[in-house]
C-alpha cells in the first residue's frame, strides 16, 4: 500500500508542476526521519527553484496550497527551506492495507504480467566434483531469494543451473581415479551409487592437487585428461559422465534441504557437443571480436582485446609488455593453442543461447531417474523428451557468481559487444557476492588446526583444494542437531515425532537462510553456529519467534471473540473506531506498526533495484521488533473496551500475514510453535 501511494504522490506532483510551470523535473521521494513529519517527503522544490529562480520555501508553499487532493493522503505541509511532506490517511491507509494482505497473505509467485519479458536467472553453478560447500550455499540462497522477488513482482523468471561437466576440475577427479587411486568403470559407478560420493571425491580433489603440484610434468596429463572429457570420447569422458551426474544429484539433495529448485540444468558437454560453440567461434571471428596471436606468449590461441577498464587484469593471459605492449596488452584467451576452449569461450556462446542470438537449442530431458511432470529438466545433446517448456530467449540474465568472476563476467559482455549485441550486454547482469569464512570459533567446533597467527583474526578463509571449508550437508545436520536440542528442551512432548521434525526442520532453514541473506553482497560472511541459531537479535529464529507469538495471540483472540475474527465486525464508518485509535499522538504507536506492515512492496522493490536481498531481511526484523513493542504495550486479550480489542485484534492478523508473506519471500517456513 506505502508503494502504490508513494507512486501516486509522484505522478499527481509530476502532473501539477509540469501544469502550473510548463516544466518537468527529476522529483524522488523518502521517508522522513520522524513520524512528525508525515510519511512521505520530497525536496523537488529545491531543483524546481533553480529552474524558475524562486526561493524553493516559497515554491513549496505555492504547490501544498494549490494541489488538488490525492485520494490516500489527508495532507500535505512545507518543512525546512522548502520540502514538501506528506499525510496519509491513517485510516484509509489501514483499511487498505488489511484488504491487500487478505489477497497475498502467503509471499507466493503472483501471476506473471501478460506479455512480460523472460528473466534468467543462473545460480548455484557448482563444480560437479566434490560435495557442496557454505560459500555454494550463500549462492544458492542468494539466487533463489532474487528470483522469490521477481516472481511475486509479476515477473517471468527462468532459474537455471549450469553444469560444468567437462571442466578442469572434473578432469581433476578423473584424473585421480585413472591414475592416483586406479579404478575402473564399474568401480567408479559402484562408488558413484554409494551415499557420500560426493565427500569422497571431495578428499580425492584434494589429494590431486596436492599430487598435480609435486611433479609438474603431470599437468600434461591433465590437459590430455580435459580434452578427451571435451571431445567426449575414451574412459575419461565416460567417468566425467559417471562422476559429474552423481555429484550433481548429491548437489540438487543438499540444497533441497533448503527449499531450492531450479527449472533447467545446463551442462557444458552438450553446449560443446551440439557445436554452439562452433557456431559462436565463426560469429567471432567473421565480426572481427577476437584475433589468432601470431607471436607472444599467446601465440596460436585466438584471443578478445578487453576495455583498458576491465578489472582484474592480473587474471588475463596477456603476453609480458615487451612482446606485444599494444595489441595483447588487454587480451583474454578464448581458444587455447591446442585447440581447447576456454570456459570463458564457452561460457559467449551459452549466453548467446540465454538471449535466443544462437538460433540453435538443445535437446531436453528429466534429470536422473525421475520421468514425471516433477523432475528438473536438463539440457542433453540427443533427442529426448517430447514436448518441454521453452527454455532461454531471456530478456535480461542475471549471474549469481561470486566477486572474484567479475572479471570472466566482463569478458561475456565484452563477447557480446563485439559481436554487435550491445542491448543484451547491458542487460547481461553480474549478480556478485563475496565469500563465506568461519569464526574462529566455529572453525575450532568444526576440528581445524587454527595457526597463531591466524587466533585474532575476526575470520578464518576456507579452501576447497586444500580441502578445508564446511561441507553444505554437515553444516545443514549441525544445525538440525542444535535446533533438535532447543525444540526437546522447550518441548519435550514433540521429541522424536513428526511435528517435532517439521519444527527443527523449520528453525535449521530459517535459521541458515536469513544468516546467508542478512549481510549486503559485498561483506564477507564470517559464519558462526551460535550466532545463526540465536532466538535473540536478527536472526531467523527471532522473527519466526514473532509469528508463533503472533499466531497464538491471534488463535486466542478468535477464540475469545469469534464475532470480531479478522476485524470484520469494525465499521470505521459507523463507529469511527479505527480513527480514534490512529489519533495523531495517542495512535502514534499504533499507526508506526501499520506503516511498516503496509511497506512489504516498497522493501521488495528496494530489494530488487539495489539487488540487496539483505534489505528484506532487515524489514523482517524490523516488523518482528515492531510487534514485540507492540505486544508488550499493549493489553490486546485482557482490552475491556470490545471495539479496540478488536481492533488490536486486527493489527494482530496484519502483522501475521506480512511477516508469514516476508518469510515466504526469503524461503522461510513459519513454524506454528517454537
């Protein structure tokens, strides 16, 4: 409701100063820092005063005396040197507000919007060859909240996942079991159908690397190893298949722990094998967007010139200054001197495909064993599948990969650009965020070895070719085992049945969900047991604690006054009850609660233009504080007057469904007891 009225605000000032000062201006609005002051503020006046040369107080005072009424707003007033502030009508704002949230009470997708362009979005993206880590997880989480957002915005999203099954670090783990631990097909299968084949290829990447960097004449092995997995020919490429298909079922388990799916699994062989790549590297080449080095460090790989802006240039494989100062100096190979893609180059023509530029597509089938309508799909390089949905032709793209590929991300771009592609570029978005590390805390629980000098630091770094990090399902099983122990000690009833494990099951995703969320994209999560599992501060169990009180005060109240369930029986028209309570002054606190229950889409909206999932949940945490003071100051059951009781009653219900619909949005159930 704050949303829409906000943007009447904006379009009835827009209208009347383009009528009375045949101009138009940039006009924002914000909240103002107190309830005094109104609920909407907006300082137009001040650049319409540079405009018209007039003191900006005085063109203030002429708008607020001329401007027709606003339906929603009771009035408006001039502040300060010349801001204009707005009064919403309390009671109209409420009312209002109850009506919305009885329509969207759950944070479900909404209807897409006839005719609404595709948006993709690509997370998770793991390595298909070793068990999930915490950093994949922030991901996950990450990706699959935006896309929450965009689908209870009306949008129509796509989530996709893509696979690199023919990557180095699969050639890896193949490599191990060909020649550090010999095994043969059929032994690689039986371990792949094994449970844990994922922690298992976890320490065999780990002692590969070790192994690759004790002799580096074996890393002739490893590319003969990655281009029989490109090629997909030999025992290579058949146990990339075995490895790569397992981990990836392991990866799609551990995540739907947390309540993430994804619509489409794209694997990099069959971008190879149906020859988008083929088709990418003539459009290439025909258009001039990358060159064959013919000297250099570089020579024989076909190579793309970069801006001289683009970031990570330590990351490019340019030639030293000396060779070639002017032509390499800012160039990034696409294909390698033996004829191999790089995934960078594989990555241009899958982003063809994205934005429907390829006019080619792949072949579609269920993933693994499921043949049903619930089954992920999966892209495949043979016939398959009859009918399927229409993958890809996206609109916008936006990559959920961490800041350290910012760099790959713009050599993407940069592809697209020079094959003349400059509109899906700009709508080609890096979604980036930073790493995940361990408390030092946390880091000695989970059995690491902490250096001396690493005791004060205020986070541990983790490496998954070292080795070290927090495996995705033991994090998840630490977390239900704490949560087993709060749920058995506040209800030792439920201990061991069904209703209990729905409860640990809630308070463990809750509770790992909002940590991975709470931080902007940019921090550094340093993650910690205790602080994640806290029923204090902002943390998931506080504000699913919020909707247990909520819900019980509420189960009460019905029960107490079925006639006044949901508020039905306040006719503010009869007995003017809701603008007694919402008085300026005494209804100050009440009207505070309101106010931010009614602002679920404008903290969306923020949320979805600053690409900050982060901003959801502080407004979750904020509606639950909201409550709590709420709660306590008020006597809502024991209220002897029946109108405010009921009243009281219905802010009650407001607040259960905005936080219920919040939770939803960042893939949080709200348990019924805590």
């Amino acid at each position: 409701m704050y949303k829409a009225l906000e943007e009447r605000v904006r379009k009835t000032l827009l209208h009347h100063i383009h009528e009375r000062y045949k101009t138009d201006v940039p006009l924002v609005t914000e909240r103002p820092p107190e309830l005094s002051m109104g609920e909407i503020a907006s300082p137009v006046c001040f650049e319409l005063a540079k405009r018209l040369k007039k003191p900006p107080r005085a063109l203030a005072q002429e708008i607020a005396n001329s401007l027709k009424p606003i339906p929603g707003v009771a009035r408006v007033e001039v502040a300060g040197g010349g801001y204009l502030n707005v009064f919403i009508d309390r009671a109209g704002f409420f009312r209002a507000t109850c009506e919305e949230a009885s329509k969207e009470s759950t944070g479900a997708p909404v209807a897409a919007v006839p005719g609404a362009h595709k948006v993709i979005v690509e997370h998770t993206s793991i390595n298909p060859n070793k068990a999930a880590h915490i950093g994949h997880l922030r991901n996950a989480v990450l990706g699959d909240t935006f896309a929450r957002l965009l689908r209870y915005t009306g949008h129509r999203v796509e989530v996709q996942n893509y696979i690199d099954n023919t990557g180095v670090q699969v050639a890896d783990v193949v490599l191990g079991f060909l020649h550090l631990e010999p095994q043969s097909l059929d032994e690689v299968r039986g371990l792949a159908a094994a449970p844990k084949f994922d922690y298992v290829c976890w320490d065999l990447y780990t002692r590969v690397t070790q192994w690759l960097a004790e002799d580096k004449s074996r890393l002739r092995m490893r590319a003969d190893t990655l281009k029989q997995i490109e090629e997909g020919h030999g025992a290579a490429a058949q146990m990339a298949e075995i490895v790569a298909t397992a981990i990836v079922d392991r990866h799609l388990k551990t995540v739907g722990r947390l309540g993430i799916g994804y619509d489409l699994l794209t694997r990099e062989s069959d971008v190879l094998h149906l020859k988008f790549w083929d088709s990418a590297f003539e459009m290439l080449k025909q258009r001039g967007a990358i060159q064959l080095a013919t000297s250099g460090k570089n020579q024989g790989c076909w190579v793309m010139q970069l801006p001289s802006n683009a970031e990570n240039p330590a990351e490019t494989a340019a030639p030293a200054p000396e060779e070639e100062p002017s032509e390499l100096a800012e160039a990034k190979i696409i294909v390698r001197s033996n004829g191999t893609v790089t995934y960078v180059g594989k990555d241009i023509a899958y982003h063809l495909w994205k934005f429907g530029l390829l006019r080619k597509d792949f072949y579609y089938r269920r993933f693994g064993q499921s043949k049903d309508e619930t089954g992920v799909w999966v892209t495949s390089s043979v016939p398959g599948a009859g009918s399927h949905p229409e993958f890809g032709h996206a609109r916008e793209v936006y990559n959920v990969i961490d800041a350290r590929q910012a760099y790959p991300q713009q050599v993407v771009a940069a592809g697209l650009r020079g094959l003349g592609y400059t509109e899906p570029a700009d709508r080609l978005k890096h979604f980036s965020y930073n790493v995940v590390a361990l408390t030092p805390r946390c880091a000695r629980e989970l059995g690491y070895e902490i250096p001396e000098e690493d005791a004060k630091k205020p986070y541990i770094e983790v490496s998954g070719r070292k080795g070290q990090g927090v495996k995705a399902d033991d994090l998840i099983d630490r977390l239900e085992a704490s949560a087993g122990k709060e749920v058995e000690s506040r209800h030792p009833e439920l201990a061991g049945t069904a209703e209990g494990r729905q409860m640990v099951d809630a308070i463990s995703k809750g509770a790992l969900r909002y940590f991975l969320l709470r931080y902007t994209r940019s921090t550094v999560i340093a993650f910690d047991f205790h602080d994640a599992l806290s029923f204090e501060g902002e943390t998931g169990p506080y504000v699913q604690y919020a909707v247990v009180r909520v819900q019980g005060i509420w189960r009460k109240g019905a029960e107490r006054d079925p006639q006044f369930a949901g508020g039905d029986a306040i006719d503010p028209a009869e007995h003017g009850t809701v603008e007694r309570f919402l008085a300026p002054g005494a209804g100050d606190d009440l009207w505070e609660l309101i106010a931010l229950a009614g602002s679920l889409d404008a903290r969306v909206e923020a949320a979805l233009t600053a690409q900050e999932p982060a901003f959801l949940t502080r407004y979750a945490f904020e509606l639950a504080q909201a409550f709590n003071v709420f709660y306590h100051k008020h006597h809502i059951l024991s209220e002897e007057d029946p109108w405010k009781r009921a009243f009281l009653l219905k802010l009650v219900w407001l607040a259960r469904q905005q936080l219920v619909a919040t939770l939803a949005l960042l893939g949080i159930t709200a348990p019924e007891k805590m």
